[in-house]
C-alpha cells in the first residue's frame, strides 16, 4: 500500500520525503510521516533499521540527503546552528545513554540546560523549578546526589526531569526503558504517560519494549529497511498481517536470520575443540 506524503501541516512534526545515506547506504528510504500534536507516537523496528537516525532529523541533528522536515508547518532541516538552537528549546530529550554529566549533582544536572538558555537566572526560582520537575518524576529530595549514587531507574528518572526543565512541547525518548527491570521500565511508562496528560506534551519514543510500546503508545510506526512498514494503533500493530511485523512483536527469529545463525554455528563448533575449555 503506498502511503500518502505528508504535508507540513499534518502535524506539529513532519517528515516528507526524507531521505538520508550514509555513503552507499540508504538508511531513511523516503520517509514521510507527520506526528500529530500531544499524542505519543512510538516507533519500533529492529537494531540498525534507522530510528535514532530518524529521530535526529526530528530536530535537525542529522541533515536529510533528501527530502524536508517541518516544525509547525514551518520547514527546519535547512536552518542555521543558531536559528535551530531557538527551536532545540522546545524539545526535550531523553537519547539512548542520555548519560547525566557525571561529575554534576542532580541539581547542577536539572539547571544546566536553563542556564545555557537563559543569560540571568534568579537562584531561588530554580531551586523552585528543579524542586517541581523532581517532584514530578518522584525524586524530590535527591538534588544533592550524584548520579554514581543512583540507581538506572533513577538516573532515568534525573535525565526525564531534566528533560522537561524549559517546559518543552515536543519530548524524543531513545529507548526509554532499556536495560531496566520490567517494574522500573514500568515507572518510567508511567511517567511519560503522565507527563503526556498533565503538560499535553507531544512524545515521540523509541523503542524496543512492545510492552512498553503498548502501553504509552497512541499510535505504532515500525520502520524496517528505511520504510515504514506498519503504522497504527496497538491493535492494528498486535493484528499486523506482515511476517516482519509478527516476529518482530512476539520476538522471534526471522528465516534469514536463522539461517545465518546456523552459519555461525558451525564456524563456532569449528573453532573450539574440547581442549580450549580444560
Ligand atoms: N553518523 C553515521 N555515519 C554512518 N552511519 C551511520 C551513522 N549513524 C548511523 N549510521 C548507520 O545508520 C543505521 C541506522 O542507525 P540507527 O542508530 O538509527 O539504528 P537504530 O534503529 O537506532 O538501532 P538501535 O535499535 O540498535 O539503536 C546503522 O546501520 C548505522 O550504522
Ligand atoms: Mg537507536
């Protein structure tokens, strides 16, 4: 079924066409989609099939090859670094390994993007905006630890409140959830569902989590070979007809990639004899 390219007034968010190499490789195979306002759309698909990649373009950390992004109707991917660093302010981000600055308390960690936006910053107002945004993820009173001194649930926790610290419309979520237990995993749904309803914030989340794709998700895409090969509600996802989209949900093991499995044992049984283990 061929899909409609989206115009730049489909959504608060638009791809159109995109299309995005890395040398030979396609990796964005003329992607149009447009992300609609205060909702959470979730994208999966296999490693390597494009969705951080994707992703960046959301706010023009990669260029396209081809192809255009808008923001509000208005066309982004061809901006200047200053010019997108305005627009960069209304977004948070949450990226794969959003690693906290170490070296930073949690508090210095939930203020440093206000201060690299804003040139005069009244102290007692920040104590006030980081002891709210903490507060909204459950972790007010933690602002004078330091990230070793938390758990991965909590650094995600951190690295969410500073991701909603200059009030963002739009939130990225590169994987969420991964490498938390399915409890943390499930605060942390909890949290995006939560920030969604009181502050009407437009998510875009990736993931490998279905669980988690199910539950926040109001609607599905999956990207596979740099197109879009399901785009639905969990329904419609669950119910997908494509073998791809089946595997991939109930976490199975393609022909193809059994096959080269099977390949790699036998190089394996080759390379280690009985001795090796002695
Ligand atoms: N800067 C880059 N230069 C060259 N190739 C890149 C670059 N960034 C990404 N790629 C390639 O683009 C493809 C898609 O990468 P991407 O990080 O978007 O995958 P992903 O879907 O997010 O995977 P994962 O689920 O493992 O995070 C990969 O083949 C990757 O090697
Ligand atoms: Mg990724």
């Amino acid at each position: 079924m061929a899909r409609k390219t989206a115009q730049p007034e489909d959504g608060i968010l638009v791809t159109r066409n995109l299309v995005k190499r890395f040398g030979q490789a396609m990796v964005l195979d003329n992607i149009s989609l447009a992300i609609e306002e205060g909702k959470t759309t979730v994208i999966i698909g296999p490693s390597g099939c494009g969705k951080t990649v994707f992703m960046k373009h959301l706010i023009v950390l990669e260029r396209p090859s081809a192809g255009e992004v808008f923001f509000h109707g208005k066309r982004i991917d061809h901006l200047h670094e200053r010019d997108l660093a305005k627009i960069r302010m209304q977004f948070g981000f949450c990226f794969q390994m959003s690693a906290l600055f170490d070296s930073l308390t949690v508090y210095e960690n939930i203020v440093f993007p206000v201060r690299q936006h804003y040139k005069a910053v009244d102290e007692k107002a920040l104590d006030e905006l980081v002891k709210q945004k903490l507060a909204m993820v459950g972790m007010d009173g933690y602002q004078q630890h330091y990230p070793a001194e938390l758990s991965g649930g909590q650094k995600k926790r951190v690295a969410l409140a500073r991701g909603i610290a200059l009030n963002p419309e739009v939130i990225l979520y590169d994987e969420p959830t991964t490498g938390l237990d399915p409890i943390t995993s499930d605060v942390i749904n909890e949290l995006i569902l939560k920030l969604q309803r009181e502050l009407k914030i437009t998510s875009v989340v990736v993931t490998h989590d279905m669980n988690s794709a199910y539950k926040i998700g109001d609607r599905i895409i999956m990207f596979h070979k740099g197109k879009i090969i399901a785009d639905g509600d969990a329904e419609h996802i669950r119910n997908h007809p494509h073998d791809v989209v089946q595997q991939f949900i109930q976490g199975k093991v393609g022909e193809a990639e059994l096959a080269a499995l099977r390949l790699g044992g036998t190089r394996f049984e080759t390379q280690f004899m009985p001795e090796d283990f002695r």
